[in-house]
C-alpha cells in the first residue's frame, strides 16, 4: 500500500511539474507579445525625438531663428516622454530586470530633471527677476509689475517642482527593499514616474503657455500631464497589456498562473510547493479560527507536512463571507466525509497551511498547492 501511495504521490508531482511548464511556456508568449511592441515602439520614438533634438542644437548652434522651429522642438519633447511611457507600460511582475532597468532609468531622469530645473529655471528666473529688479526705479519688490509677479511665481514653480522630482527619487529607491513584492514595486514606479511627468507638465503648462502665451508649446506641456494620469490609472495600463497579450494568446487562467510562478522556473516552484505543501485535520479546526482572516502562528502550528496526494480536499473560500454560513458548511461537508471514509478529513486552509514567514512565495504557489490535493471544496455564503 506505501508502494502505490508513493507511485501515485510520484505521478500526481510529474503530472503538476508537466502543467507547471506549460503555463509557464504561455506565459512566456504573453510576455513576448506585450514586451515586443511596447518596446519597439518605445525605441523608435526615443530614436525620432532625440534625432529632432539633436537637430535643434544644430539649428540654435548655427544662429538660426529658433522660434520657426519650436513646434517641432515641442512634438520631439513629447516622443520623448512618450517613449519612456511605452517602455514602462512593457513591465510585467514575472521579470526582474526590466524593472531594474526602468528603476536606474528613471532615477536617471529624476537627477537630471532636478538638475535642469535648478540650471534652466530657477536660475535663469532669477536672473530675470533681478534684472527686473534693476530695470525699475522702484523695483519689484516695492512696486512689483504682473512681469515681476509672473517671474517670482515661476521661481516658485520650479522649486516645487524640484521638491517633487527628489521625493520621487526617494520613492523609487524605497523599491530596492528586498521583501516588496514585484507588482509593488511596479507600481511604486509608476507612481513615481506620473507624478513627475505630470508635474513637469504642469510648471511648463504655466511657465511657458500661460506666462508667455507661446501656444506652440502646448503640445510639449499639456502631454506629459496626459500621460501622467495615464500612469497613474492600473486599469489603463492592465487593460493595454492585455489588449496586447490577446494577439497571441488568450489570457486564460495558464496565463494567470504563469504571472504567479514569476520569473522562478518550474523545478523551483515544484520544490517550493513540495517542501512547503501542509494539510490539517478538520477536527483540529475550531470555530474561532474561522472568525477572523489575520495571521495566527497557533493556526499553522495545528497544520503538518504532507506528500502531494495525502491532502483530501483545497478548501477554497472568502473571508468576506459569513463566517456562520461557512462553518455550517464545513462541518456538514466533514460528518460526510466521515461516515463514507471512517476517518477524519486532512484539509488545506489557507489560514492553517501558508507560512506567514514565507508568504509571497506561498502564494506565487497556490496552484500547486490546489492540484496537490485530491479534490477542491468551495465554501461560500
């Protein structure tokens, strides 16, 4: 009999490492078809934007009139923001060094956003408002012009911005914390990076359009605030992603599972799961356990390891769901079990199974966890 349970424990690990595999081979497809066409896109903008504004170096090295080639000057301002947003829209939780790269990038642009404001504006404003100074009899302090209001709220504008632009830079270090999970890290990023752009956009909106009335930079200013509540929005990104990935593959629950493993290969997650995989005996459950979702040490402490096929039941439920309604049903699901096997039941219980220590990896696991037990009850009210 240990000889059939443990064949049959031997098949049921190659039977998930095979369904591990093929997810994680869908999921590659689904990565490839969202990655490719962001990050093509994003090259081919970031190439014609900085063509542009290598061009208008020359034309202002060359003494040329600037002003005929602000336009054109302002739409290559916007490729470029447009293609570091098209490359950040690439970013999936199942790769670790893409986000690497967009980290140290957008600290990058971070440090050099903070510099140019403090060389081309601040700087540059109060020059401005100095020689303003100079210019009137009385000054501007003591009888400022709307020139003088304008310049001194300008200065102003660009210290805020400043002040944006290093918190952001604290945000996104704050990701290289070890324990933050991979879409939290994502997703501080994108934090970062929207309310940077948006704010870069706001200070140009009012510095170079309102102030100045150049109307041709209104593309290079009103955009970056566009795309800055784009980023902002996870379900804009999401929905792009998967309007992508549909090309290829349906986002199916392979796919789903996929994202879970992340970027660990299946030997890992069928170690981990292997290692990791409990069950507890239903009479070892207590109604109190039931009452509440938060972590309990003496919970997991009832639980045991267990071989993948020795787990009766992956009991699936919702802790927003009234916890009378699943208990009831619980134990009419248990006195059944008993009468028909005259044992008692071995379930996995989220609450009793998952070490807390151990709980990102845990859960990247749970399909493993479900297919290593012989059956699924879902309890529900």
């Amino acid at each position: 009999v240990e000889d059939e349970e443990a064949e049959a424990g031997e098949r049921q690990s190659a039977f998930i490492q095979k369904q591990i595999a093929s997810a994680q081979a869908i999921g590659q497809r689904r990565r490839k078809a969202i990655q490719r066409p962001l990050l093509f896109g994003g090259l081919a903008l970031l190439v014609i934007s900085g063509v542009a504004l290598s061009l208008n170096n020359l034309v202002q090295s060359q003494g040329l009139d600037y002003t005929e080639y602000r336009l054109f000057v302002s739409i290559s301002t916007a490729l470029f923001v447009s293609a570091a947003f098209c490359m950040f829209l690439s970013l999936t939780p199942d790769q670790l060094l893409p986000v690497q790269v967009a980290r140290l990038a957008l600290c990058a642009y971070l440090v050099i956003a903070t510099w140019s404001r403090i060389t081309f504006g601040v700087m540059v404003e109060i020059a401005k408002y100095m020689s303003l100074e100079d210019a009137s009899p009385d000054g501007c302090r003591l009888h400022p012009s709307r020139e003088c209001h304008f310049t001194m709220a300008a200065i102003n504008l660009h210290l805020v911005a400043c002040c944006v632009y290093v918190i952001s830079l604290v945000g996104v270090l704050l990701t290289l914390e070890a324990r933050m999970e991979m879409a939290a890290r994502i997703s501080r990023i994108w934090l970062c990076f929207g309310v940077s752009i948006g704010m870069n956009g706001v200070v140009d909106t009012i510095t170079l359009v309102v102030a100045t009335g150049a109307s041709v930079d209104l593309i290079r200013a009103v955009w970056p605030i566009v795309l800055g509540g784009l980023s902002l929005n996870r379900s804009f990104r999401q929905g792009v992603q998967t309007l992508l990935a549909r090309r290829v593959v349906n986002v199916d629950s392979a796919a789903s599972i996929a994202m879970l493993f992340g970027s660990r290969s299946s030997d890992e997650v069928l170690s981990f799961a292997r290692d990791n995989f409990r069950g507890v005996r239903a009479c070892d459950i207590a109604w109190d356990h039931f009452q509440a979702s938060t972590s309990d040490p003496a919970a997991f402490a009832l639980s045991r390891p267990m071989a993948f096929n020795e787990v009766d039941v992956f009991v699936s439920h919702s802790w927003h769901d009234d916890p009378h309604a699943k208990w009831d049903a619980l134990q009419v699901w248990c006195a059944y079990f008993r009468r028909k096997h005259n044992r008692e039941p071995v379930l996995w219980v989220d609450k009793f199974c998952i070490d807390a220590e151990k709980m990102t990896d845990s859960l990247g696991s749970l399909p493993v966890f479900l297919a290593g037990g012989n059956g699924l009850l879902v309890l529900g009210s």
